[in-house]
C-alpha cells in the first residue's frame, strides 16, 4: 500500500503552511517554490489524483489509522520491532533481485547477504545480524530498477489503496507481486492474515511521522513522494555496458 509509505519515503520532518498564493508552503519550508510549469507539469492529472486521494484519505481515516493505532496500543514495542524486522528481512531479498536486475553486483551481494544471514543466524529475521556486521541495508524495487534501464517515471499518479506513484511505478505493483512471500502462501487465512499484518505494522510505524504534514497533505505528500524517487533514481543511473559494481 503505497499510500502509507508515502511519509516514509521522506524522513525528514518538513511542515507546510499551504496558502491560496502559494500551495507549495510557507517561505521557510524545503517544498517552497513558485508554481512553474514544471512542477505543474508533474501532475497533469491532479483533478483526477485529488478524488482518488479522497479516497485513500477516507479509507485511511476509518479503517487503516484506527487498526494501526489499536495494533499499537496492544502491542508491546519489542514484538513490534521484531515483526518490523522479520517483513524488512523479506524486503532484502527483494532489493537483491532488484540489484541483480539493475546489474549492481555489489549491492546485490550484500543484500542477500543480509536475508542469508538474518534467515538463519537472525532466525527468519527475528533478529538484525546483518547490521551488526555493517552489512548496509539499500532498498530498491522494480520501478527503480526500470530507472535504472531508462524508463521515464511518467506523470506523476495516485492509485486507490496505493497511493502516491507514477506511471513507471504504477506499472510495476502486478509484477512485483511475484517478488513478494505471500504471493506463494497457499493457504487463504493465513495469506490474508499475513498481508493484513504487513500493513497494519507499516501503518503504525508511520503514525509518528505523519504529525510533520500540515497545510496541504495532497501537495506536501506528492512531493515528498516525486523528490524521494527521483533521488533514488538518480543514484542509479541508466545503465550503460560494461557497468559491473
């Protein structure tokens, strides 16, 4: 769910004080800036963008925020850190195939050397071995990976449930679900228990963060989300033979 990520795609805390002159915050905020065409042309579709992130700004509102707080209330902070880590264990294993796709050997080595070593030593990512070792942890994904061969992110899209995107990430949410555990879990309950829990424990871990957005959620979360991929992107330049690391 991509929407509950969008905060922490952007760590830092960054407050908006949106005005009808300038929906891009106030004069002291990172996101100030004129409204070039440009930025403007970042979100062509933004009438459409606004209704569906209505949506998501519903749902999240009386049904996703509610469970993320109940999980946390009920939950102690140690079994929390612990599921966090076992689902950040899995997302290594993902940034390595990613890695390999991108032809980044390097940073594929230590990906799965960080789900090697906390799948076993760790105990199926119960426990971060990895980081005590100074393995460093690098996320990455299918839509860096498609930046990394020269795709264009496209307009910038919000997708009910998923939330912020671009066309390029868009496009990769159907595939990269073969990359993920639950896609090869057999049995229903535990396939539906088991996502419910990924996304409720994100949502939690973000209830936080999201005490930074003021002022206008829909701009300051669309360029969080813009300015944090395109720095991703940009630390992966387009491919280019041979380009071993």
């Amino acid at each position: 769910m991509r929407f509950l990520l969008c905060v922490f795609l952007l760590l830092p805390t960054l407050g908006l004080a949106a005005t009808e002159e300038d929906d891009w915050g106030a004069a002291d905020t990172a996101f100030d800036a004129p409204a070039t065409q440009s930025s403007h042309n970042d979100d062509p579709w933004e009438g459409f963008n606004r209704k569906v992130f209505a949506f998501n700004e519903t749902f999240d509102k009386y049904a996703a925020k509610p469970a993320a707080k109940a999980y946390r209330a009920g939950t102690p902070q140690w079994l929390d850190d612990t599921i966090t880590r076992v689902f950040e264990n899995m997302r290594d294993l993902r940034s390595g195939i990613n890695s390999v796709l991108q032809w980044r050997w390097k940073n594929a080595g230590k990906d799965f050397g960080r789900f090697t070593l906390n799948s076993t030593l760790g105990v199926a990512g119960l426990f971060d071995v990895a980081s005590k070792v100074n393995l460093e942890k690098r996320n990455t994904d299918l839509g860096l990976t498609l930046a990394r061969w020269g795709v264009g992110e496209g307009p910038y899209l919000v997708l009910p449930f998923f939330g912020p995107s671009t066309v390029r990430d868009g496009a990769t949410i159907w595939p990269e679900t073969y990359l993920r555990p639950y896609q090869y879990i057999d049995h229903d309950l535990t396939r539906f228990t088991f996502t419910v829990v990924y996304a409720v424990d994100l949502r939690a871990d973000l209830l936080d963060l999201e005490k930074s957005i003021v002022g206008d959620r829909y701009t300051f979360l669309r360029n969080a989300y813009l300015q944090r991929r395109r720095f991703e992107s940009g630390d992966a330049p387009s491919l280019r033979f041979p380009d071993i690391q």
